[in-house]
C-alpha cells in the first residue's frame, strides 16, 4: 500500500493529520518532501485569519477603526498648578 499524508514533524516524531488506518506497531517506509512555507511578513496571520474570511464583515471593519481612532486620542490629564 502507498499513501499519502501531511504532518508536522516535533523532534524525531511526525504528527499526521489523519489516522491511516495501519495497526499500532507495524513498519512502514517514510519519505520525506517538504512543504513550502510563504515566509513573507505576516503570513502566518494571513494563514490564521484566513479561517474567519467568510466570517468578516464592514461592521467589523468600521469597529476596528473606531478602537485604533479611540487608541490614537491623547487621553492624559494635564497637571494643575
């Protein structure tokens, strides 16, 4: 049997994604082909943001401007003699 699958390598194990259906404890022969990974700035929050894409609306754009616009105004109180 030849299959294919993608996992995530932690030290000298590699977690699949999926079960393989293969009894604990049996051999197999692993070869290995990296994954390309987009290492531009920020593409790991694109990746993660991705998920909620079809989630985002204006509104929550415009709430967003309006939090960073509250963050920018110059809140401190002057000092009274």
């Amino acid at each position: 049997m030849i299959r294919s699958t993608q996992g995530i390598v932690h030290g000298k194990t590699i977690e699949l994604v999926e079960d393989l259906g293969v009894a604990d404890g049996q051999r197999v022969e692993v070869q290995i082909k990296l994954i390309p990974v987009d290492g531009s700035w920020g593409a790991g929050l694109r990746r993660c943001a991705g998920a909620l894409a079809g989630e985002w609306s204006d509104e929550d754009d415009r709430i967003l401007a309006e939090i960073h616009d509250q963050r920018k105004q110059d809140r401190r109180k002057g000092i009274s003699e």
